[in-house]
DNA sequence: CGTGTCACCTGACAGC
DNA sequence: TGCTGTCAGGTGACAC
C-alpha cells in the first residue's frame, strides 16, 4: 500500500504524537512479523521501558528511534498504524500493540501480513540489506539530476518502469509513483533506459520530484492509515492521472488508458502521451 | 548483472 | 447466495 509519499505521511503523524511516551509493554498476536530478532521475548523484554525519541523514514522504511536501540518497520501492502486510547475495542488484524505510559496505545494492522519489524542496536543497519541498500532518498540534496543521471548511465536494456520500481536505484517509489511520473514525463514504461535521453531524463527527475512533492502535500494518495478517537486522519485522495485508470479517457489527450503488465507489475500509461 | 515466477496472506470483486 | 478465479500500492528467494 504505502510507498515514500504514505510513509512520510504516517511518519509525521507519528512523532508528533508518540515522542517521549514510554512504551510499558507490548502485545504481540502475529509473532511471525518479527524479522529480528528471532527471540520473540527478546523483542518484548527490549522494547519494554524504552522510549520513543524519534520517528524517521528511509524509502519505505519507517524508523522508530528507542535509544539505543532502532526499531524498523515496514508496512509493504497493508501495514497501517492507529492511536487508540487503551479501553477503545481492538480492530480486526491488529497484530501489534505497543502500550504506552501515557495509557495509550499504538496499534499496528495489517490485513494481509506482510510487514516486518526489526528490532536491531543502532548502529547495526548493515543487518538489514533492505535498508542498508537502498538506493538515493528523493526530496533530499543527495537527490539531483545529475546523481539521478548517472544512474541511468548504462547500456541497459532493463525497461525504464523496473528501474524506477528498484529500491536500490531510488528509494521510496511504488507501482503508482512510479506510473504517474512515468506519465507526467511521457515515457513509455516499457523504454529501455539506454534509449532515454537526456531531455527524458530530465523530465523523468522533475516528475519524480512532482509526483512524490504532491503526494506529500496530499498527505498520501490512498491511505487510510492512521485514525483516533477523532475520527480518520491522512485520507485524502491524490490527483491520479493513470494509475487504476484502465479504459478511461487520458486526462491530457482523451485516448483510453491502457493497462499491461511491465516488469512483473500491472502497469498503467497512456500509449497517446507515452512514447 | 538482469528477468520472470512464486511465495507470503486476506479480502474485494467479477463472472457464473 | 455462494462458488471460483483474479487481482492488489512490496519484497525476497529462486531458477535461468
């Protein structure tokens, strides 16, 4: 569900609201989404008096600092978080409770399962490929044309859409990131990136830049992520201009949005604008 | 290094 | 109503 715009959305939330609470125990129903470490208990007895000094993200990654520890998170499709205070009856599919001083609670949901935690000493990233590995972190100054340029500098036949997708390259893009910009730049998804130009690249980082900029400012394009007792925060919808489109008129030219599968993933484009 | 396929899960939806 | 198949915003393991 989540890519960079969605976690940053939820990241913000977060540390506003749980910065300096102290967590006074965890309840844990789906122990297989503990990646580290293997001990389950371990898990529990660590994170049980530490207190969140800090909530960052890198790409996809939510990270909440518990000095000296780090607690990685990831909700890949479905992870979502909720604040709760500690009498509100517990949802379907959570999975995670942190309990805090303060008698509230951080509630972790995942409908499908998938998201991971890992709970490691600071300093000690490099046990986590994903993380360590990622690729330049867009919206930041790492992140610049030329940077961005030079990735894209190889003989490459890897379609332009498998690139943007590959957390290595550039972190934080997902299926509908990486379709928008791929639109707004009037790219083909399927292009091999030797092909590109300069000009395309140029465009592509600009739209990159755009797409992942609104979706900020939208507080995340789909996500139903985080709620309280006031009702449902961070849902608001992101102006889409292909992505879920199949069939309806490009929001540019007219033609009907077409629908294939690019690099292993449902790929949306508009073959009238996208060349 | 690259690609494609499968797996991890549940739920929504289309078609019969 | 209820079955079956397909698909889903992510990633990692695997074979080739």
């Amino acid at each position: 569900m989540p890519e960079l715009p969605e976690v940053e959305t939820i990241r913000r939330i977060l540390r506003e609201r749980i910065v300096g609470e102290t967590i006074q125990g965890v309840d844990l129903s789906l122990p297989r989404l503990i990646r580290t470490p293997s001990e389950i208990e371990e898990f529990r007895q660590i994170l049980t008096g530490l207190t969140f000094q800090d909530v960052t993200r890198r790409g996809k990654y939510l990270l909440f600092h518990l000095s000296p520890f780090l607690l990685i998170s990831h909700l890949r499709m479905e992870g979502k978080y909720s604040l709760h205070p500690m009498d509100d009856p517990v949802e379907k599919h959570t999975h995670l409770i942190f309990r805090l001083t303060s008698g509230k609670e951080l509630r972790y949901q995942d409908v499908r399962q998938f998201g991971t935690f890992d709970l490691i000493p600071e300093g000690e990233i490099e046990r986590i490929p994903g993380l360590a590995r990622l690729g330049i972190e867009p919206l930041t100054p790492a992140f610049t044309l030329d940077a961005f340029k030079e990735l894209l500098m190889l003989p490459s036949k890897r379609s332009i859409k498998a690139f943007l997708l590959d957390q290595k390259k550039v972190a934080g893009l997902g299926n509908i990131y990486a379709d928008e910009a791929l639109f707004h730049a009037g790219i083909d998804p399927e292009r091999p990136i030797r092909d590109l130009t300069a000009e395309e690249i140029e465009k592509l980082y600009t739209s990159i830049e755009d797409v992942i900029q609104k979706g900020i400012q939208a507080g995340g394009a789909t996500v139903r992520t985080y709620r309280n007792s006031d009702g449902e925060m961070g849902y608001f919808q992101l102006q889409i201009s292909v992505y879920g489109r199949e069939g309806k008129p490009c929001p540019s030219c007219g033609s009907p949005i077409v629908k294939k599968v690019v690099a292993g993933r449902g790929t949306h484009y508009c073959p009238g604008c996208q060349k």
